[in-house]
C-alpha cells in the first residue's frame, strides 16, 4: 500500500483458473456420480430401444451409424442440461465472479469437463453398442477411425453443450429449452459424424471416413469455439 | 409523428412489389421444364433470401448490443428474427408447393438448400420462446443476443454442412461463376421481386418498431398519470409479449 496511484489488478493465470476448476469438476463427479452414471444408464437404454423400435436385432452401416449418433447426442443434451445446475444452485458461479481470474477460464473448463464426460460415456457405451447391435463388429483399426470421429464431433458437442446450458441455466424454461437450441446447431455435426462414421460401421468391408467431412467437423469446432470465447463472457456479466 | 416515413416506405413497396409480380406474370417467359409453377420463384426465392439476410442482420445487431448495450440494436435484432421467421414460415410454405409441382412431393431431404432453411427455421423458432423464459429485461437482451450471434454465425456454417452431405437438385438460379445462368427477361422481375421484399421486410420491421416505440410511450405516460392522480400502482399485470421493452 505504499505505491500511490491505482496498482494494476492482480489475477490469478487462466491456465491455473481452468486447472483449478477441472479439479473441481472431477472431484464433484468422483464424490457423487450423478451426471455421468445417468448418460451412460440411457445411453445402454436407448441402444435397446432401437432394437424394438426398430425391430431388428442387429444394425450395420448407416444404420448403425444414425443408432450411435442419435443415442450419444441425446445422452449429451442429458449431460448439458446438468453442466451448471450444481454451480447455479450452489453459488459456484457468483463465487467465480468474485474470484480475480478470467471467465472464459469457466468456460474451457467446462468444456473440457464435459468432452471427458463425453469420452467416458463413449468408452462405455460404445462397447455395448458393438455387443448388442453392431452385426460385423469392430477391427483394431476401425477402432482408432470412430475414435477420431467421436473426438472431433464431442470437442463441437461440448462447446455448443457449455455455451447453451450457461444459457439455459439462467432461464425458466431450463431443461425444456435446451434440446430444442442446441440440437438444431448440432445438426451438422451429426451430418458430419454420421457420414464418417457410416463407412467405418459397415459390413462390406469397412472404409476410412471422408476426409473432407472432418474438415467440416474441425472447421466447425474451430468457429463455434472461438465464437463461445468471444461470447461466453456475456452469460456471466451479473 | 412517424407515419410520415412510413408511408412512402410503405408505398414504394408496394409499388416494387406489385410492379415486380406483375412483370413475372406477363413479361418473363414461362420456364420450359416446369411450366407456369416456376413462377412462384419470384416470391419464394426473394422471400428466402430476405429472411436469411434477416436471420444474419439480426446476428448483426444482436453483436452491436452487446458491444454498446443499446436497447435500440436489442430491438432491431429482435424485429429482425422475428420477421425473419414470419418469412420463413412463407419460405416453407411456398417451398413445398414448388417442389410439389416440380419434383412432385411436398418436401425434399436430398435438397440441401430446403433441409438447410428447415434447420435454420427451428432454430430460430427457440429465440421468442427464450426471451419469454428470462424475466429480467436487461438479462433477457442480454441472452438473446447471445442466441443471435451464435444462430447469425450458424447460418452460413449450416448450408456450407448440408450441401456437402447431399447431391444438390435445387436448380441454381443465381450461379455466380457463369455469371448468372438466369436469363434477363427473368433477372429483371426477379431483381425488382428482390428489392420489394427487402423493402417489405424493412416497412414491417419498422411498422413493428414504430408500435413497441409508441406503445412504450403511451405506457410511460399512463405511470406518470396515475402518479399524478396520486393513485396506487396497480399490481403489474405479466407482459404479454417478450418483445425488448421501451421505456419512455
């Protein structure tokens, strides 16, 4: 207090922000799994209703391709619309306003939180899948080709996911209306996805998925990811 | 005290847009492949792009708020999604009645650029369902223009999406690397269709704008009276409408 005049701000490093964060994120899920139990419960639910909705025992290619996507993106708007509800609830939200760090730190760290979310749900549910449904099953190289896929189309789910459940949190309609935002942005992804993925699940041989339908998935994960840095900020200006 | 402005506007549209059909009904040639339906073209094809312009002005705006926290962009970029979906409504709706005639069903999935406007519209039919969600006005901008950017940002990315998983059999009616592949008896009523609905979308939206301005005023009046009368506030009735309030 000895320097006169203002001192410039101290603030603590996004990166030690967002690690901090993840931290509790993680350690939240590990004490009491809630969030995580239920995606992976209805994603092997949703597996067997496509068996009887569809009334057939066994899927492959496009089909199995579409069955996969729809389960893991219903499974994400599951986890989405949880994101924030502990942070809403519980104060973690104004307690991070006060803090000195960067909001976007909430945001990184949210996002990563729910790509992990996402990629452990996928551990699971994508084995289950193959067991129940797949009809050629899955080669060591298919795996690691759906592994690319799965990570590229989660980086642009978990963006939209933690753009739109720091939206829909501060509304009324909360669970209600962040299907009905979020899936139709999401839909490329799932065009994207679902096409690279067709190939890969096929019967008759499998293929490597298209080149340029994850270019498009990366060229959206990269717009919409700067574009939730650039607006997040405003979600959180209370 | 607006209509003055509005009035011209709303003459030269419908001078434009009169003008514009009928050059379409008489002048242009009836299309060789599809017959007289291809003359719906000139209304849903402007009407299409007008509400995709609507749809991005709306981004547009909804960015200048939250830059500079004006409620005047709040209210332009609402007026624009809202009549952008009014518009859309009519997109689809001529849509289907084109592709009836021409393909022979009401809706393609291998048209991209039909599947892509479908999205597009769901899309943007979340944005007054959002705003009535958030009761806080200042919020309820706030949010919404957050809604606006990103969905202004997701149109292009969209169509960009959908033509690359689909074989496209929309005819191309404005090819820009040939140049145009329409020809000129059919650019000239098209461009004219054009600019009346463009002009349409601006007289509405300002006849909209002209109404929340005035109604916000008429309101602020109404407090100062009941102010002046010395009577109780009447408990505040909900608002009926999500539309960005202006206080007077």
């Amino acid at each position: 207090m000895t320097a006169a005049g203002p001192r410039p701000p101290r603030t603590t490093p996004t990166r030690t922000a967002v690690a901090a964060l993840l931290r509790k994120e993680l350690l939240l899920e590990r004490r009491v799994p809630q969030v995580l139990p239920a995606m992976a419960l209805f994603s092997v639910v949703t597996f067997v209703v496509f068996r009887f909705a569809l009334d057939t025992t066994s899927v492959e290619g496009r089909t199995a391709s579409g069955v996969l996507w729809v389960t893991l993106l219903f499974a994400a708007m599951l986890g989405a619309g949880r994101l924030f509800v502990a942070d809403h609830e519980e104060g973690g939200i104004d307690a991070l306003l006060l803090a000195p760090v960067d909001r976007t730190a909430l945001l990184i760290a949210k996002a990563i939180t729910f790509v992990a979310f996402l990629a452990l749900v996928e551990v699971v549910a994508v084995p289950v899948f193959v067991v129940l449904l797949l009809e050629p099953g899955l080669s060591i190289a298919d795996v690691g080709r759906l592994a690319l896929v799965l990570l590229l189309a989660d980086i642009g789910i978990a963006v939209i996911g933690t753009l739109f459940g720091a939206l829909a949190i501060q509304t009324r309609a909360r669970d209600l209306i962040l299907p009905l935002m979020a899936l139709p942005l999401l839909v490329p992804v799932v065009i994207m996805a679902a096409k690279a993925t067709a190939p890969v699940l096929a019967v008759t041989g499998s293929g490597a998925p298209g080149g340029r339908y994850l270019a498009v998935l990366c060229l959206y994960d990269l717009v919409f990811g700067l574009l939730a840095y650039a607006v997040f900020d405003f979600l959180l200006d209370d | 005290m607006y209509s003055a402005k509005l009035r011209t506007l709303a003459l030269a549209t419908v001078i434009t847009l009169t003008g514009a059909f009928v050059l379409a009904a008489y002048y242009a040639p009836i299309e060789a492949d599809q017959g007289f339906s291809q003359k719906i073209f000139y209304v849903h094809v402007p009407m299409a792009i007008v509400a995709l312009g609507g749809f991005v002005w709306g981004g547009i705006q909804g960015l200048l708020y939250l830059r500079t926290r004006d409620p005047k962009h709040d209210m332009r970029s609402y007026v624009a999604i809202h009549m952008s979906v009014i518009l859309g409504i009519g997109v689809l709706v001529t849509g289907g009645i084109w592709a009836r005639s021409a393909w022979g069903v009401w809706f393609e999935w291998r048209e991209a650029t039909l599947v892509s406007f479908l999205i597009v519209f769901l899309l943007y039919c979340t944005y007054q369902p959002l705003r009535f969600s958030i009761t806080d006005p200042e919020k309820q901008s706030r949010y919404a223009a957050v809604f606006a950017v990103t969905a202004g940002t997701f149109v292009p990315l969209n169509f960009i999406a959908v033509r690359l998983a689909n074989p496209f059999i929309h005819p191309r009616v404005l090819n820009n690397t040939t140049g145009g592949a329409l020809p000129t008896d059919m650019k000239i009523p098209f461009y004219l269709a054009l600019i009346g609905m463009t002009l349409l979308f601006v007289t509405l939206s300002r006849v909209e704008m002209t109404h929340k301005l005035t109604r916000g005023r008429v309101r602020g009046l109404e407090r100062r009276l009941e102010r002046l009368q010395g009577e109780s506030d009447p408990a505040g009735l909900p608002a009926r409408s999500a539309a960005p309030q202006v206080m007077a």
